[in-house]
C-alpha cells in the first residue's frame, strides 16, 4: 500500500474476470445465443454493456434496445450451455489463490453471478473450499452493481466498515459499485477480455490504483501480506 495509506480491514473480490477468467466465455456465448434469435452483437458491445452485471439486468437491456421478446426458456438454456463451457475451458486467474492464501486481513467474494454459477465455476477452478461461507453475489440485494449495495451488505456481513474495505473488480460497473460504497478500488485488468492496451476508465469510473498481474499484488500492498 502507498504510505500513507491505512492498512484495510477486508479485501473485497469480485469473481468473473477476478477469480476466474470467464468473462471472454461468458461473452462470446452471449454474442452466440442472441445471434440464433436474430440479435448481432460484438463483444465490445457485452463489454460496454454488460460486463459486471447480473443477468437480469443484461436481458432487461436486450429487451429495451432491441425490443425482444425472450423465449421462456433461454436463461435455462443459456446457462446451461454457458456452464458446459466453464467445464471445458474455465481457467483461474494466475497467481489469486496465492494471494488469497497469504492475506493478512480476511477476504470475501461479492458477485453478481447467481449462486449456482459461482459455487459452479468456483468448484471447477479449486477456490470454493477457499471462499465458502463468505460468498455474497446480486440475489441478496434489491439494486446489483453498479449500485453500492452488494458490497454494502458484503462488509456489513463480514463486520467490516466500508471506508476500510478493498475491492478488487475488473468491470467498470464494479468500480462504480465499490466507488459508490465508499471503499478503496483496484481494477484487475489481466483477463483474457482485457489487455495492457485497456483504454482509461471515464471520470465516474476512476479506481486508485489498477494492475495486470496477482503476482504483483503483495509488492503493491507488501503490508497485506501474512508474516511467515
């Protein structure tokens, strides 16, 4: 942590694009899916729209902007699909269950993935035993990211005050969330559906401090590193 900062009480982590690298999968099923019922999208348009955000939300837009009416049965379908994709190619973000485990101060997950996606994807990669009981995603909470309620709730939970919480997110809708919590963000830019060429985030989204690579984050923040 810089100098002058104040050692936090809780580590906040989002999961999609944080703990795992499922965005680029999540995305490019979505770009599928919508593309058999006529709807053509790119993937910078998921990234613009829907990155960081739960799928409620996500097919409120489809409907709002391309006046579509869903079938009934393609959420079921689509995460159904999605989810065999996780068992084929999810991978877990490089260097975080190291982080995790060397933590000094407690962490916690607050997503907006519904609960079987991520007890799924966290199954897959090795992080569940890590994280469970202290996973909070979007179903809990009237308004998901990028309200502040999720990661209100998600300290509150963990006995945490939200000006000494860190959260860890990769979409600009959680940095919005985190930022409008009070609490100090970091955006995480090394998943596949990012990139070193990350264009600079707009006013209202504008972390503290960004980085590329968990195995950089114990020399950011030495502090927060358990003592041998």
């Amino acid at each position: 942590m810089p100098a002058d900062a104040t050692l936090p009480e809780l580590v906040i982590l989002d999961c999609d694009g944080v703990l795992i690298d499922s965005e680029i999968i999540s995305a490019r099923m979505l770009v599928e899916e919508l593309s058999r019922l006529g709807v053509h999208i790119d993937l910078p348009y998921v990234s613009r729209h829907f990155l960081g955000r739960s799928y409620p939300t996500v097919m409120a837009q489809i409907r709002r902007e391309f006046g579509l009416d869903l079938p009934a049965d393609f959420e079921a379908q689509y995460r159904d699909r999605l989810l065999e994709a996780f068992e084929r190619d999810l991978r877990i973000m490089p260097g975080v269950a190291a982080v995790i485990d060397d933590l000094r101060v407690p962490c916690c997950v607050a997503t907006s993935s519904s609960p079987r996606r991520v007890e799924m994807s966290l199954r897959l990669v090795g992080l569940w035993d890590r994280l469970q009981g202290r996973i909070f995603t979007a179903t809990l909470v009237e308004r998901g990211k990028p309200a502040p309620d999720l990661f209100l709730y998600a300290a509150k939970a963990m006995g945490a005050e939200p000006a000494a919480c860190l959260v860890v997110e990769d979409s600009l809708t959680g940095v919005r969330a985190g930022l409008a919590a009070g609490m100090t963000v970091w955006r995480f830019i090394g998943g596949s559906h990012m990139g070193a060429d990350t264009p600079d985030e707009p006013d209202d989204a504008v972390p503290h401090l960004r980085f590329a690579s968990f195995a950089d984050f114990f020399q950011i923040a030495p502090d927060l590193r358990r003592q041998a």
